[in-house]
C-alpha cells in the first residue's frame, strides 16, 4: 500500500497533454514526478509548461528516479510490451495506455510479467471509470432499460480525415488501424457493462491505398442471447458515431467519442435526456481508481487481467484479415 503515488511517464506525446498529464496532478494522494522522451528538448519543454519537477531522455534514467514509485507509458503501441516488461521489472505499478498490445500473445506475455513481479498492472481504458458511462451502465444494472437485447454501433467519417499521429493508421505499429486506436474503447466498455461476449465474427476491408482498414463490419453475442452489431467505415460522411442499446423497456443512446447526453426513450414514447458531461482531463476518474487502489482502497476497473480481453477479441475479429496480409506478404 502507498502512501502517495509518485508517476513518471514514459512518452509525454498528445494524449498526455490534456487527457491525462495534469490529471496526475489533480487526483488526492498522486502527484506527476518526472516525464521522459527521447526527445530531450520536447522532454524539456513539456516539463517547463506543466509544472514537472524532473525530465529525462532515456528510460533506464526514469526508472532510476527514487522517487518515482509508479509508471504511466504512453508511447507508440509497438513499444507498449517492452516498455512494460522493463517498468515492471523495475518494481513499480504500471499503466499502459490502449490498445493494450499488439496482439493477445504480447498482452499474456505483460499480464505474467506483472504477475512475475507481483505488480499491479491497469490498461488506460478511462470510459471504465467516466461518470458519463458509469450512469449509462447504472441504468442498465437498475433494469431502466428491461432486458437489453441488442446493441447497435455505428461511426463513419469522412476520408479527409486524418490523425495528428499518422503511426495511428499503420498496424505495424498500432495493430491496426482507426478502429483499433478507437474502437477498442467502445468493445471494452461493452465488456465491462455486459461481461465478454462468447461469440465474435469480423469483417475486415482495406478499401484505399493506405496501410490500415477502412471498414469494419462485426457481430458480438453474449450467452444470454444479447448480440451487438457495429459498422466502422472510413471515407464517408458527414461524420456520426452512436451507439444505442436496445432494452425491452426501451432504448438508450449516446456517442462514446463526442460527449453526448444520453438520450433515454420509454415504449410509451416518453424521453429523458441525461446531462453528465465530461470533465476536461478524461483520464481524471480513471486515474483516481487506481490511485485509490494503490492507497489501498477499492480496486480500479481497468485491471489488465480483465481489459487483456478487449486484445484477444481484437485478434477474433481481424483474424480473416490479418492472415490474408500475411499470405499477401509471402506471395
């Protein structure tokens, strides 16, 4: 049990500029130590305008702060498995951001790391522990919505559109593209809500020139009969993304990606919109789990035993589609 959590993180990029850098900062009992980057002047510049004590270009340097006691790294997807083995292995809890790895085979290598050295180990899936989502899930444990029998995911977006990251779109290095970086997000949250599903199928189609897919279709059901059905496509528009949970009490619809109200719709055509916005530093909840975890409180939701799930079905939905790349590659 800690007495306070002192973070260093490991590859202070975009997502630790807003969405989780100052959260650090502003959860009871943490505190944001040290950042590294191999670049030293951003590494430099980065702690300059958020206020951190210490900068360091090289991992081992990071991992050599005495006063850093837990690690946060927000790199890349590829370096995701190395970089956790070593801050592991260091003796310090450690959060990697999504998707966790590249396929389920890296992610079973960092859960037994982490079992190893007998370290918490947390995925940064924070819609686990954002307020709007945690009411969208109490309405579905409190029965408002009946049984909910179906669920139906739709984003499209333009093909204009593009990351600030271009290695977002290439699955060397993120595992795939666009609906991995996001998506996953969307599979996790119907793991934690609903538990994994039993049945998966994907269909997977790289409709341009570029090096990730453009559309993905898939079917998910769960034991109790529940199916969802998702439709990711790239190069159309104007953008939309919802996803709507269908109950035999009635309905409930949000965007997991634009800070949505939720949007409740009875059978007598009654309709509540709930407002829950989202606070400025998504991480903040998320972060406040673990913290509390660490302190030895609760557990956080995003364990990695759990959140490891959301990889492997990553790997059933693309596995028609990555051994197609592979038999190209061989040809």
């Amino acid at each position: 049990m800690m007495r306070e959590v002192v973070w260093g993180i490991i590859g202070c990029g975009d997502v630790t500029e807003v969405k989780s850098g100052p959260a650090f900062d502003r959860v009871r009992g943490s505190r944001l130590a040290a950042v590294m980057r191999r670049d030293a002047a951003k590494a430099a510049d980065y702690a300059r305008r958020h206020g951190v004590p210490r900068w360091y270009d090289r991992v081992d340097a990071l991992l050599a702060d005495p006063e850093v006691n837990a690690v946060y790294v927000a790199t890349p997807t590829n370096t995701h498995l190395p970089l956790t083995l070593e801050a592991l292995a260091s003796g310090r809890p450690v959060l990697v951001e999504k998707p966790m790895a590249l396929d389920g085979g890296e992610a079973e290598r960092m859960l037994a790391a982490a079992e190893r050295a007998g370290m918490p180990l947390f995925v940064a899936y924070y819609k686990r522990a954002l307020p709007r989502f945690e009411r969208l899930r109490a309405l579905v444990h409190a029965g408002r919505l009946g049984e909910v029998r179906g669920i139906t995911v739709h984003h499209v977006r333009p093909g204009h559109f593009a990351p600030r990251q271009a290695w977002k779109l290439d699955p060397a290095v993120n595992g795939g593209g666009l609906f991995v970086d996001v998506h996953v997000h969307t599979l996790d949250w119907f793991d934690h809500c609903f538990g994994p599903p039993s049945e998966a199928q994907g269909m997977v189609r790289r409709l341009g020139d570029g090096p990730g897919e453009d559309l993905v279709a898939y079917t998910l059901g769960w034991p109790d009969g529940r199916v969802a059905s998702g439709l990711y496509c790239f190069g159309v528009g104007p953008e939309d993304e919802r996803v709507t949970l269908w109950g035999s009490r009635g309905c409930a619809e949000t965007s997991f990606f634009f800070g949505r109200e939720i949007v409740v719709r009875d059978l007598d055509g009654g309709v509540e919109r709930i407002e829950c916005p989202d606070p400025p530093q998504l991480h903040e909840p998320m972060i406040a789990r673990i913290v509390d975890e660490l302190r030895g409180g609760r557990p956080a939701p995003n364990r990695a035993r759990d959140t490891a799930r959301t990889t492997h079905l990553i790997d059933r939905l693309y596995a028609d589609f990555r051994a197609g790349d592979r038999a190209a590659r061989r040809a």
